[in-house]
C-alpha cells in the first residue's frame, strides 16, 4: 500500500514537471481562489510529507503548520505579488536539485512569521527537504485561506488537529454538537471577555465567534476576536492550530497563549465574562508540581466539619486530576456574576469521594444548570468517559429558584462519527428549506429550553428536560440522579410511609479477620453463587483462608439478606440478592456485597421480595455511581425508601416467598436422590 502511495506520489512529481499545474510567475492575491475541499487537500499534503519525509504524524503537524502559519500571513500582508508560492522555473530547478530563489523567498518569510510569532514558533527554519516543501507549497499557493467558508476551515482543522494531536494525556477534542450547546446556553454578548482556557483547536472560542456572526451581523467581527476572545493551550502544535484558526476570522494571532493555564496568573484573575471549556480529564495522571498545587484550595485536604459542610485544611495534596484544579482556575478567571460551562466527567458530579469538591464549587457559584452528555459522545473522539455540560454563574450573583437540567439522548452521529440524519415516518430523510439532511440531535431543542428559563419563562417539562428545586439539590449534581419519574416515585414512597433501609436493617460495615485464625478451610459466597431469580446461594466455594481472594470480607449469619453493590447487573433485574440461611450461617461473602442484619419493623422475606422491585432497582440505579464499574456505596444504599404495607400483606407475601424456597430445596435433593439412584442402578448391573 505504500509502495502504491509513493509511487502515485511519484507520478505527481513528474507532472509538475511538466508544468502543467505551475503558474510562469508568483500568484496575486486576486487570482487566489476559496477552497471548496479543504480537509481533502490537508489529506493530500499530509500524505505527500509522510511518504517523501519518514516523519512521524506528530512531526507532520508541526512541519504543516509552520507552512499554514506562513500562508495566511502572506495573504493578509500588502505585498505583491505573494511570497508563498512557486513557479514552473523555481520547480525545475528542484527538480535537478539546483539552488533557486524560491528557497531563499520561504525562508525569509517564515523568520518574518517566527518573529512575529516567537512564543509558538521556536524551530530556527521549516525543516522538509526542498522538493518536499515546493510539491507542499504549490498545492496551497492557489487557494486563499481567508476567503474560504469559515466552517470548511473549522471542519478541515478540526479533522487533521485531531487526527494529528489526539488525547494521549487525556486531552480531548470536544464534539462539535456539545460546544454548540455550551456557546447557544451561555450567550455571549458583543461586550463581553470570552476565554478557554484548554482551548485546543479553538473549538469554543471559533463557535462564540460564529454565535455573535449570527445573532449580531453588525458587529465589528475583527474588532470582537482582537478584543474579546482569548484561549490558552499548552501544546505548542495546537496552539498554533488555534492561532490559525482566529486568524481567518479577524484576529493576530495574538488571541491564543501557548501556556500552562494551571500556573497562577494574577493578571487573568476577575477579567472575564465568560468561561466556555474542556479541561484535560482521565486517568493519565495528575499534577504534582507542589508549586502549581500551593495555589489551590482544591489541591488540599478537606475534612468533614459535619453532615453538610467540609473545612479545607493546610495540607497540599501530593496530587491532583487537573480536571478538578480547572474548575478552580475557571472561577478565578470569571469576574463576580460571570458564567461558565464546563465539560466535567461524571465522577466529579457523583462520586462519594469528591463530595468536597462539589461543596466548594457551590459555596463559589451558583449552579445553572446541568446537561447530561451520552457516554457513545466522545468515543469517536478517543474516549468512553460519561461527561456532563455543567453550567455555573461565579458569586454573587442572582439565583434562581431551580436549576435546569437536560439529558442529551440523540447527539446527531454514531460511535464512528457517522452523522445520523432525521427522517419522517416513511424512513425518508428529512432536508432543510437549503435542500441539506437535517442532522437528528437534541441540541436545539435543550438550547431553547434554556433561554427560555434563564429568561422566567416557562418550559414544557419532560423526562429529558426538566427542572430541580434548588432546595432538592443534594451533595450529587448529576441529572440522571434528579430525574422527574423518580423524584416522583421518591415522594409517592414517603408519602406513603416508607422508611430508610438504615431505619428498618442495619448495614454491616466492619469485615471479619478470618485470615488470623489459622490456615483452616472458609465457605466463600460469590456474586455468581447467587441466584437472582429465587434470591438464594446456589454453591458455595470451599478454600483454605489463605486462599481466600482480597474480596472476602464479611462473615454472614443466619437471617442476614445479602445484595449486591457493584458490576453490571447492579440496578437490574439480575441484581444478586439473597436470604442467608443455616446453610450459609458463618460463610464469607465478598465487600461486592452489602450485608444488611438485625432487620426489624418490617417481615426479613417482605424486605427480600422488594428488593427484586423496580421500586427497589430504580433506586439503587439512581445512587449508583461510576459507568465503567457502576457500584453503589452503602452509604448510598441506606437511603434507598421502603414502604411498609400492612403487617398481614407483608406475611402473605413472606410465606410465598418461603414456599419457594421450600420447593428449591425439595427440588435440590430430589435431584440428588435421583443421581444417587442412578448410580447405584449402574453398580447393580456392572
């Protein structure tokens, strides 16, 4: 396949060695032309220096912008003719590998671009061979980058950005559908600082420059980007990539910083209106630079002061997920009554262990709104991490009595990136007033329904786009945990005198030391020894305690009910929940289960029949946290609401429910009796 790719390549030489596609002379700017595919000649040129250099895709980026860099200079320059370009002459002069003047024209071009650019360009020149750079240069000297739409320029950057710069730190390109939904919820106003701080490419500050093109067309668009929009990348590569991208649309160039956005910067602090951004998330590691980490009061220890609050404390963490130091940095940049929004990962907004965090950011501002973002979103991006659009408005400033929340159910393509268009009932796809597929999403209208709240007006409610009660917030401030079904399935229980699983049962904590008491055998009870369906133990692993996996933990009594806290079956039908009886009396069962004993107020056999409920399962799904290994803690777990019916319903149900347990046990031993019938029947006639 490269053998074919280098000679194609090959052949392409040799006819611009014939002249046929090189201009006598340097090219004007008013014989430049906008490009109507531009992501495809990116791919051209990519695949031009991969074959004829042996570089790597990051060193092909680098090498290709310095030459975008270069070109859009010289197109918004005076001079004529243009300095980026090559003639049929300068071509055969490559060819035969003699110096020409075209190499000397590059090169004082790109220092005069260097200068003007020192932060992001620090290579003392363009480092392609000289045929390479002139094959390069001839396919980009006939287009003019200004004039080219603004959203084949976006897509075209967006693509080879991404294909070049993808998240191998955590980094994330943001789906275009999710900064439209963040630039369409904030609004930014003519008059207002814009910044983002992990900008990447540019993708929010590009979308809040094309919000303003539309919703304001009188405004002064390059007097707007030059004053107005600001970004901050750490990449070299990409900053310039978004340098670019501001640049065609009215900046210098100036608008983007090529810097650590985390170090402090008491410059930035109380400047902006607007905070648009996707900070850097997962799991490739945390900030430990204790120089960076001093700065934040997220990068400390908090401590519980009561059930409510948390009291920071003087200790620095020896780590901290920059995610989490973002939101603190985001805030110092907003001036008081700013608003921001944020692309968060789910754990912060749900997770026990980041309940401080949660208490901070609500003591700084004030929660807008929440949109849940599918987890299949960012998988053609490079990651499955399950994220949230989080709005908040710095303190002080005006609160409202609800928070809005959305879920996104349609993002508009699959997990390859593929567009998902709408159609009508027939299967038809629908088009627009333009003739243009019209792409199935749930953006516009989740949008809509903001401006409307945010405004006091009011909203149809659905399962997807509903409202919470400020006062109903709780220390988690996911959607998914306040939908409107059950909230109301919540209240429907309390009113109807259910109580607390921690008020009827109490929920074991402490673990069993068995692997002290000498090298004797153990039962051990696995989630798979549990039978969902008849919610009994089936089987029973017999193991030497040391043996024993880091799992076992809780040693079970008589009467206890065992259910299971984690894996993919928690929530669901499948959920292990079983009675422990004298058969399974003094077995360990792994912590995947959580123990509840000394249950009291309600029948043992009532409280295992609800457990298999919808009302039950709803509930645990609503406090799980965590998508790639959901769990429940038992913290979560004892708030879980259980009615309490009449003492005889709950008897009738309880008798039914040991009825057939009576039945499996009468079945487990005549299957026994039958085996044993059989082999005494084999013996018989051996």
């Amino acid at each position: 396949m490269e053998k074919q790719k280098v000679r194609k390549l090959r052949e392409q030489q040799l006819l611009f060695a014939e002249d046929s596609l090189l201009p006598v002379v340097l090219p004007s700017r008013e014989s430049l032309q906008p490009a109507p595919n531009l992501s495809a000649l990116f791919e051209e040129c990519h695949n031009y220096i991969y074959a004829n250099e042996g570089l790597l895709k990051e060193k092909i980026f680098h090498e290709f912008v310095k030459l975008l860099v270069m070109k859009l200079y010289d197109e918004q320059t005076q001079s004529e003719p243009l300095q980026f370009g090559i003639t049929q002459n300068e071509y055969r002069l490559l060819l035969a590998d003699k110096p020409s003047s075209f190499e000397k024209r590059i090169d004082l071009l790109y220092q005069i671009v260097r200068k003007k650019f020192s932060t992001l360009l620090t290579d003392e020149r363009v480092k392609l061979k000289s045929l390479t750079l002139g094959h390069i240069v001839s396919r980009l000297q006939n287009v003019s980058l200004t004039r080219t739409p603004g959203d084949v320029k976006g897509e075209a950057f967006q693509t080879f950005t991404y294909r070049h710069q993808r998240g191998d730190r955590g980094e994330f390109f943001t789906p275009h559908p999710i900064v439209r939904l963040a630039v369409e919820m904030l609004d930014p106003q003519p008059n207002e600082m814009v910044i983002d701080p992990a900008c990447g490419s540019g993708g929010f500050l590009i979308q809040s420059i094309a919000h303003l093109k539309q919703n304001q067309p009188r405004v002064d668009l390059g007097a707007y980007v030059q004053g107005a929009i600001r970004g901050i990348e750490f990449n070299p590569d990409v900053a310039l990539a978004a340098m670019i991208r501001l640049a065609f649309e009215g900046g210098t160039g100036q608008e983007i910083t090529c810097a650590n956005a985390l170090l402090e910067n008491r410059m930035l602090e109380n400047q902006f209106d607007v905070v648009l951004t996707n900070p850097p998330f997962g799991n490739k590691g945390k900030v430990e630079d204790q120089r960076i980490l001093k700065s934040y009061l997220l990068a400390r220890r908090w401590n519980k002061s009561n059930e409510h609050e948390w009291k920071v404390s003087n200790v620095v963490l020896p780590g901290q997920s920059p995610d989490i130091l973002f939101i603190e940095q985001c805030l110092k940049f907003l001036k008081p009554g700013g608003r921001m929004a944020i692309v968060l990962p789910d754990g912060i907004l749900q997770n026990i262990s980041n309940s401080s965090i949660r208490y901070w950011i609500r003591s700084q501002a004030h929660v807008t709104g929440i949109v849940s973002i599918p987890q299949e979103a960012f998988v053609p991006y490079g990651t499955g991490i399950k994220t949230s659009l989080v709005l908040l408005r710095k303190n002080p400033a005006p609160k409202n009595q609800f928070c809005f929340m959305a879920r996104i159910e349609k993002i508009g393509y699959d997990v390859k990136a593929q567009p998902i268009y709408k159609k009508d009932s027939s299967g038809r796809h629908l088009k627009n007033a333009q003739g243009i597929l019209i792409v199935d999403d749930d953006i516009e209208t989740i949008a809509a329904a903001y401006t409307s709240f945010k405004h006091g007006k009011s909203i149809q409610e659905t399962e997807t786009i509903y409202r919470v009660p400020n006062a109903n917030l709780n220390s988690r401030l996911d959607a998914e945990h306040y939908r409107p079904s059950d909230q109301e399935m919540l209240r429907w229980l309390v009113e109807n005198g259910g109580k607390r699983l921690d008020e009827i049962a109490d929920i074991v904590s402490e673990g069993d030391d068995f692997r002290l008491t000498s090298d004797s055998e153990i039962r051990y009870i696995a989630i798979s020894d549990v039978d969902a369906r008849t919610m009994q133990i089936v089987s029973q692993q017999i193991l030497q305690a040391h043996q024993a996996p880091s799992r076992a933990t809780y040693r079970v009594q008589t009467g206890d009910i065992i259910t299971a806290t984690s894996g993919a079956s928690t929530g669901t039908a499948r959920q292990a929940t079983a009675l422990i009886t004298q058969d399974e009396d003094g077995a360990i069962c792994s912590n995947g289960f959580a123990v509840l004993r000394n249950i009291h107020g309600v029948e043992p056999l009532y409280l295992l029949a609800y457990m298999r409920t919808e009302f039950f399962l709803r509930q645990v799904r609503r406090l799980m946290t965590g998508h790639a290994i959901p769990a429940i803690s038992n913290e979560d777990l004892a708030k879980i609401i259980v009615p309490i019916p009449p003492r005889v319903e709950q008897q009738k149900i309880a008798k039914a429910i040991s009825g057939i347990m009576t039945l499996r046990k009468e079945t487990l031993k005549a299957g026994e009796r039958i085996v044993n019938e059989t082999e005494k029947m084999i013996h018989a006639h051996a």
